[in-house]
C-alpha cells in the first residue's frame, strides 16, 4: 500500500435552504451517513462533512491518490443521493452543480470543485481548508500570494531558514488551456502579471523549491463547464502548514484585510470576501457577501484530528467590520460598474439574454 496520504476536499451545490443562501441538515446527514459507510469499509481512512452558504463540501483522506477514479464516482454518488434528498425536500436549486448525467472516470469538468494533494506525512501534520461561497476561482490569487510570496504576511520568508528559499507558483490559464510554473521570490513580478488577473489565470498549486507540495485549488469555472451561467464556482483551497510552510497564523493572515471578489448577487458583482465561523457562512444579504472558511486539522495516521473553525476568532471582527463597510459602499453603485462586474465578465451571465431582445434596435452611428 501506498505510504503517502491523500486530501480530497469535493465541493458541489446541490441544494440550498433557503435559494442559495444555506444549506439543509438532511444533506449533511446524508453525507455524512455515505462517508462514514465507506470509512468503515475502508474505502477512505476518515472524513469531515461541511458546507459553506449552499455549498456542501466532502474532505476525504485516503491512500489513492489525487484522480483516483474510484473517489471521484464515489463522491459523484454521494452528490447524487444528497442531491435527490434536496429534491424531495423541495430545496432550490436542486442538483443545480451537477452537469453531467453519468460518471466518466473523473468528477473533472463534471460541476464539482476540487482541491486534492498527495504527500508523505510528516510527524506533525497541520493542514488547512479554505471553502469559500459566492464567489468564482481566482478569489484564492491573492490570499495565496500573500501567504506564500509577501513576507509582508509572511515573516518565515524572512526568518526561516526553510521558507527563506521561496516557493514555485503553478498558474492556469482557464481560458487558454495551459500552465506555467513561476518561481517565487525570483520571478514575483512576472507571475503578477497573470495572477493579477484572477478571472483567467489562477494559481493551481504551490510546491517547495524542493518540489513538495505546499497547497492546491480548484479551478473549476462552472461558466466555462456549462457554457452557461448555472451559479458561481464558490472554490476551496487546501494548505499544509507549519515547518517548511507558512504557519497557521501566516495562511489565515491575508484574510483581515477585505479583498474585493467577483461573485454575489447572480455572480454578477464584485464584493468583499467576508471570513466567517461555519455557523456565520449563509450569505443572505444580497445573496453574500461573498464568504470564506476555514477548518483546521492535524492530520495523523490519515486521519482528520480537528476540525478547528479557523476564523471563529475575534481577530478577525475588523476584517468582517470591513467587509461590511465596503458592502455598504459598493451597494451604492446598485447596477454600475465596478460593483456590477464588467462586460467581458457578464458574458457568463443571464445578462447576454436580456441584451439580445435589444440587438435589432441598435442604429449604426
Ligand atoms: C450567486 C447565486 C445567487 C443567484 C440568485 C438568482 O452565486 O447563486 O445570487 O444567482 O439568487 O438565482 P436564480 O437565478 O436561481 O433565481
Ligand atoms: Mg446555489
Ligand atoms: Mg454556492
């Protein structure tokens, strides 16, 4: 058997209580129920069951590694059942995520979301989960590059023997279909360039100088998925932490200072990413503002020892108070840009719909 571990954090709307503000217990429950089942048969070595705002989240810990074909149909079924109880109960959206009608060997570009490393554990392990809602998969750009590349946030860069080397940023183009691997501190200003812009290229992976794996995203755009607008990404992000990683304190750092998102309302507007406790992610106000989470566990044996609720913390009351006061601000734009996203973006919206009755009564100039 393999002696590495495996994280795999799949994530899917399948249902929300009530529109797309929360979720239901039943799905949890449920969830719950299915992974524990495949604990027991040995299937996965251990899980936790979460959800941030509508979106349920399945963290598995196995040795099959990251693409395994047979955690992917598995978390796949435990979509679908969760999905049918969200019909039955009548919940919105029900399903919503879920674009395909059967397997294909991977839950890739089928609507889930997913962040998955595989590693040989150290003697401590500490890992992180970040799960965000209302918001699409660039949203980690900047959290990341800050944690890993700023030692402004990160003072390891600095003081650290073993994080004083930098780190290799592995960046996607979404829109281009093709990767790169940058090298930090080298090359910081070239990788800002792309990352900068989160809507296309997002940061997919980050590895040591000594090519162990750091932290993983998802980058799944449901948009470009469906070819339609069917909801946002709300992505999850993954790090391990502490020795030739950034601490816990240096992860969570860059979230006490509100960072404007695309995503909110109809995924159409541009807000700030609140970072909240579990029990604080159901975004309701105008349908957000967009939230993150974070669950912290000490990963030993395989096996998820935790979860810690990361940002249930007074520390980050200003960050929240922030994020509220720039809600406020941004509201007051109502249906302009910068708070509306601009056009290009809208593209992937409903908007194109609306915009096309109008198409026969624009006159040349
Ligand atoms: C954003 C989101 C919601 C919905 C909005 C309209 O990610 O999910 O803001 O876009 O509530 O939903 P529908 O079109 O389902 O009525
Ligand atoms: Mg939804
Ligand atoms: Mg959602």
């Amino acid at each position: 058997m393999d002696s590495k571990v495996t994280l795999s954090v799949i994530k899917a709307d399948v249902g929300g209580l009530v529109g797309h503000s929360s979720i239901h217990q039943d799905l949890l429950e449920e969830a719950g129920n299915r992974l524990d089942g495949a604990k027991h048969q040995e299937k996965i070595i251990d899980y936790h069951v979460t959800a941030c705002g509508d979106d349920l989240a399945l963290i598995m810990t196995h040795r099959k590694g990251a693409d395994n074909k047979e955690i992917h149909q598995f978390a796949w079924e435990v979509f679908e059942a969760c999905a049918e109880t969200a019909k039955n109960l009548g919940l919105y959206g029900a399903g919503q995520d879920l674009l395909s009608d059967a397997f294909s060997g991977t839950i890739r570009g089928m609507g889930p979301g997913l962040a998955e490393m595989e590693f040989e554990e150290r003697e401590s392990e500490p890992v992180l989960v970040f799960l965000a809602d209302k918001t699409s998969a660039g949203a980690w750009n900047l959290p990341l590059y800050k944690a890993f590349a700023d030692p402004f946030n990160t003072a390891g860069l600095i003081i650290s023997p073993s994080l004083h080397d930098g780190f290799k940023f592995e960046v996607h183009d979404v829109k281009g279909h093709k990767k790169i691997v940058f090298d930090s501190p080298e090359e910081i200003y070239d990788l800002l360039v792309f990352i900068g812009a989160p809507s296309q290229y997002m940061v997919k992976a980050i590895y040591t100088k000594k090519d162990e794996i750091a932290a993983a995203t998802s980058t799944e755009r449901l948009s470009l998925t469906a070819g339609k607008y069917v909801g946002k990404d709300d992505p999850v992000y993954i790090s391990r932490s502490q020795g030739a990683f950034p601490a816990v304190g240096e992860l969570l750092e860059p979230f006490t200072r509100a960072q404007l998102v695309e995503g909110w309302m109809r995924g159409s507007h541009t807000g700030p990413l609140m970072p909240v406790a579990v029990r604080e992610a159901n975004p309701s106000r105008f349908d957000g503002p967009p939230r993150v989470i974070c669950l912290g566990f000490q990963l030993t044996g395989g096996h998820l020892i935790g979860p810690r609720d990361m940002f249930d913390d007074p520390s980050f009351d200003l960050a929240r108070q922030e994020c509220n006061k720039l809600a406020d601000h941004m509201r007051r734009h109502g249906p302009f840009e910068p708070h509306r996203l601009p056009m290009e973006e809208m593209e992937y919206t409903t908007m194109p719909q609306v915009m096309k009755r109008l198409e026969q009564r624009w006159k040349p100039l």
